[in-house]
C-alpha cells in the first residue's frame, strides 16, 4: 500500500532551536515585560529595513489604529482601502469609529488601484492604507502621487511583506508615512504575536513612542524616588502596544537567519512564476517594475479555480483563497460595493504554499499537480 502523499501546508511556524535559550536566559533575570533585547530586536530591524524610525509593538492592528490615529483619523472621518485585505487591517478603521472608503483593485495584482483612489477621496479623507497582497508591493509612486496631491497620509500594510522591496529599497523605508508590520507566527518572521511600525520621519517615531505606552513620557513620568511625577502631563491618550521582553527575544533568534527564509519565499515564487506563466488558463500576477516580492504565499489567477482548488487540497497541497473581500461584513455599514477589480480578482485568485519549508521536490509537485488539472 503506498504511502499517502506529503502534505504541504499553506503556513508554517518557524521557531529557531536556540530560541529555547534565549528565553530561558531571559526568564531568569525576571524582566518578561520590559528589557534590553526589546532595543536589540529593534536595532535588527532599522538595520535589515534601512530605516532608523521602526519600533517593536504588540500587535498590527493596534499598531495600524495608533497610526490612523497619529494621520488625524477621528470619529466621522474616512479611511481608503481594498476591501481584499485582513480583518486585522480593517477592524482598526471602525475601532477608531471612522468610516471606510472601499476602493477598487488592480485585477492583475489585487492591490489598490491608484486610478481609482483619486475618485474615493472626499473632504473627510485621512489616509490611504496600502495592503501588499502576499507580498506583492502595490504601485506607491503613484499612490504616493496622489496622498502628496489631497495631503493625505499613506500608511502601509506590511503583514505579509516582510523583506519585499519597491524599487530597490525594502518595504518600510519607501517614504510613506507610516509602514505596521506583522509578527504573527503565520508570517516570515514571528514572535508569536507582535508588530513593528515604520515611520517616515522622526517627528512621526517620537509621537508613536510616547502614544504606544499610554502617552506617558518615560523620562519625566517619575521622580528621582520612583515615585510618578505630577508634573508629567499627558496630553494624548495613547495605547498599550509594547512588545515584551520575551517577544522580542524570539525576534532576535529569528533575525539571526532572516534572510534565508525571505530568500527561499522569494526563490519560490520565481520558480512558479516561471512554469506556470505559459499555461493555458493561468495569469500569473503582475508586479512593479524593480521591485522584490515577499510571497508570503503565491497567489495567481486561474479560471475554474475553486475545482483547481480541490484537486489541490485532494492531493495533500494546502492552497486557499487567503482574504474574502470585506466590504461584505454589515460592521463596516454598507452592502457589497461595486468594484469590478475587486469582483475579478475574488473569482480567480488562489495560493499556493510558497514558504521556506517548500523545497524543491514540492514545488515540483505542486506544478505537475496544476499541469495535469489545466491540460
């Protein structure tokens, strides 16, 4: 009797052996809140991101409110997206009682469309969040172009684009306002749950600094006694979105072979871009010129994708739709929006496990699985 096929799944959690030290050392001192390795993974970070404006946070979609906060956002006020994003990125818009704009994606990417952002705008536009579907950077010259034009804020969501870059500078330092990042452990870099958030400028990382630990300004905020310091006001309610001691341990471990695992997401993806771009009923999606794909998860178009889909979950490969549009959810106070874009790419998208426990012989596998299926 043969042995059943592998099975390959669409996510994996990766969690280095020597983790496992690296917190023991760090549960042994006693500081699991608070401690040096948070400064540490935080160094990490500006240094792989090319960007000296990044903190650690506790989550991406506290981190996306505090963000949508910081760029004005206020009861009332409007926010533009893709309703082709995760709950966790649009929650945040609803949490800060603002309203959401949806707007049309490219069919041949399923990232927002910067043609059809100018037509969404009104005067209670605050900002404009860019979600990298798997990784997949969206246009942000032109995104940028228009933001710049209404003086509008941009903020990135990079849950699945750890390690992308747009012409040739990684996602988080191409110049938007504000970039959040997932560390969830489905993402190329966990510490079991957390966040970053990328600033454009310092003015902006020194007020999400303060507003990520209640508004309280650290140096003032106590007396030489220890005792807490009248005197030190707090003029904006902020939020408690600091990553631990231990996150931030984790995410040390994981930085020391972080670009192994962006390279074989990334090794990956090519190799599937190239044996399915000529097959019959197959799109592979298009992506900006000079620019680096995370793929988070391969994503491509394909008619009579959900049988494709079946024949794939049939044969042990965990391939899935990923996000359902939002703007089906009455939470956000609208029916189904007409967005052809959005129609489109709803009804053919589907991905495929693209991450580093996909060697060679999987991917293969996965090829000649959609090879038989389409011919």
């Amino acid at each position: 009797m043969k042995n059943p096929p592998k099975n390959i799944p669409l996510y994996k959690v990766n969690m280095p052996q020597h983790a496992a030290g690296i917190i023991s050392e760090v549960m042994a001192t006693g500081q699991v809140a608070i401690g040096p390795n948070i400064a540490k993974f935080e160094g990490l970070l500006r240094n792989y991101l090319g960007n000296p404006f990044i903190m650690a946070t506790g989550d991406i979609s506290n981190s996306l409110a505090l963000c949508l906060f910081m760029a004005g956002v206020r009861p009332g006020d409007e926010v533009i997206m893709s309703p082709l994003v995760c709950l966790a990125t649009s929650c945040p818009v609803r949490n800060l009682f603002a309203d959401i704009r949806w707007c049309d994606v490219e069919p041949m990417t399923g990232n927002i469309d910067p043609a059809d952002i100018s037509k969404k705008i009104t005067q209670k536009t605050k900002a404009i969040v860019v979600y990298h579907w798997a990784g997949n950077p969206a246009e942000l010259d032109e995104i940028h172009a228009v933001a710049r034009a209404h003086n509008i804020a941009v903020i990135e969501d990079a849950g699945e684009a750890f390690g992308a870059e747009y012409h040739g500078r990684k996602i988080g330092n191409t110049g938007s306002d504000y970039t959040v990042f997932s560390f969830y452990p489905n993402r190329h870099l966990t510490t079991i749950d957390g966040g970053a958030i990328a600033c454009a400028s310092q003015d902006g990382y020194e007020k999400a600094y303060w507003l990520k630990r209640y508004g309280i300004h650290q140096p003032t905020f106590r007396c030489e006694d220890g005792e807490i310091n009248p005197d030190s006001d707090i003029p904006v309610a902020g939020w408690n979105l600091y990553m631990s001691h231990v996150a931030a341990s984790i995410g040390i471990a994981q930085m020391d072979h972080i670009q192994d695992i962006v390279s074989r997401h990334y090794d990956n993806g090519c190799y599937y871009d190239e044996k399915l771009s000529d097959i019959r009923g197959i799109t592979v999606l298009k992506r900006p010129v000079d620019s680096r794909s995370a793929f988070w998860v391969y994503t491509f178009l394909v008619q009579d994708r959900d049988h494709l889909l079946a024949s794939l979950r049939n044969a042990g490969v965990q391939a899935s739709k990923v996000h359902l549009r939002n703007d089906i959810y009455t939470c956000f106070g609208a029916k189904r929006n007409d967005l052809p874009g959005v129609d489109y790419f709803s009804a053919h998208s589907l991905s495929i496990p693209s991450g580093w426990w996909v060697d060679d012989q999987d991917r293969a596998r996965i090829v000649d699985i959609i090879l038989r299926e389409k011919k």
